[in-house]
C-alpha cells in the first residue's frame, strides 16, 4: 500500500504538519526526507530498512558517499541533499553560539566545538581567534591529518593569530575514535603552542579535545 493510500494522520507529513517533527519516529523523519518509494517498498519501508543497515540516523548522517549511493531511496540528489541540509545545521549552530555568546565560559566553547568537530572523519586542528572581550574573530581550521594524527606548527599559528589580531585564543582539535582523553603528543604541542604564543602577548584560554559527543577541556583537567 502507498502512503498516500494510509490514513492521514498516519502519513509522515502529515504528522509533521500537524504534531511537529520532534513527534516523529526517526524512520517517519528519514521517510520524509527519501521521499518516494521503489517498485514494492514505500518510502517508509525503504527508510526502516537504512536504519537497520546503518544502525542508526548519525550513522547514516556520517556515512561516506560511496555506501549511501548504494543505499536504497538515496540516489545522488538525495545526498547533495543530505549534505546541505547538515552543512546549513553546522552553520546555524555556529551563528547562533558566535552572536549570542562571547566564549568567557567553557561550556560555551565546548558546545561550539561540539557541534563542529564531532563528526569530522579526519582529525583537524583549530583555532578560535578572539578579541580581548573574548568574542570570535574567526574559526580558523589551520591543520588536518590522518584519522588519528595531525601535524602542528606553533609558527603558524602565530602568523594567523597576529593577522586576525587576537588577544586571546582556543585551541581544538578532533579524536575520531571518540575518546577524549588528552595524549602525551597533546600535550607537548599544547606546551609549544602556549610558550610561543607568549612571546607575542596572546594568551591561550584553554584546549579542547573533542570526541563524540563530548570534549575535554585542558583548562578543566588541569593541564593549562
């Protein structure tokens, strides 16, 4: 039976429409965003069957290019799709978070580079530029590396810092893994960075290691 065939205030939109999204399932919600069934299986049916193989939204929100190609109901418009509308959630929870908030608290710069960092496949280095008030100059993405190691020079993030003309900054960076414990090369790089950012009077508020849905702070541990 299609789902146009189902009693309304069954259908997925119609649900939406009347209840509000957070009332749906998370297969009504990926229903929706599939759209249209295939010859013998409704949208529904196609989005029940993603879940089971993907185990779950996140999963299928982080997966490659290539795998949900393969999957059912996403061809390729649907994952340029996928991929704004996750971009587009990025960017609203960091407009959000930089006009609202100046990062004097670290929970405030914690969930910031949360909602950044998490679902990077790779691990990145970043640097929050701030003012002397604490506000954001700029998000600056300085490295990249492997999935498990990036290569940092303090130099160069002296040369951005005295360009963006910050009086204060945050260091993050990623663990793919999800774990957020610190590693020793965090912390000698962490050291390097502190000691030469000194010389130029820019001050280092904390550092974040962020995991899956967490991050620990360096300033926090005890470690800064």
């Amino acid at each position: 039976m299609k789902i146009t065939q189902w009693p309304v205030q069954e259908r997925p939109r119609e649900k939406l429409l009347h209840y509000g999204a957070d009332k749906l399932s998370d297969a009504e919600l990926l229903a929706i965003f599939i759209n249209t069934g295939t010859k013998g299986s409704d949208a529904v049916a196609l989005a029940r069957e993603a879940l089971q193989t993907f185990g779950s939204l996140r999963s299928i929100v982080n997966a490659s290019r290539k795998r949900l190609l393969r999957t059912k109901g996403i061809g390729v418009a649907r994952y340029v799709l996928l991929q704004a509308s996750i971009e587009l959630h990025h960017r609203s929870m960091a407009e959000m978070m930089v006009k609202e908030r100046s990062f004097t608290k670290a929970d405030d710069a914690s969930k910031y580079l949360v909602s950044q960092l998490r679902d990077k496949q790779r691990e990145v280095f970043v640097v929050l530029m701030l003012d002397s008030q604490h506000q954001l100059i700029a998000n600056r993405e300085m490295f990249s590396g492997t999935i498990n190691s990036a290569a940092v020079y303090p130099r160069e993030i002296v040369k951005q810092a005295l360009e963006d003309n910050a009086a204060a900054v945050i260091l993050a960076h990623n663990h793919p893994s999800g774990h957020t414990k610190p590693s020793d090369a965090d912390k000698y790089i962490t050291d390097k960075i502190v000691q030469a950012l000194a010389l130029v009077d820019i001050i280092v508020l904390d550092h974040f290691v962020v995991g899956d849905c967490t991050a620990a702070s360096f300033a926090g541990l005890g470690l800064l």
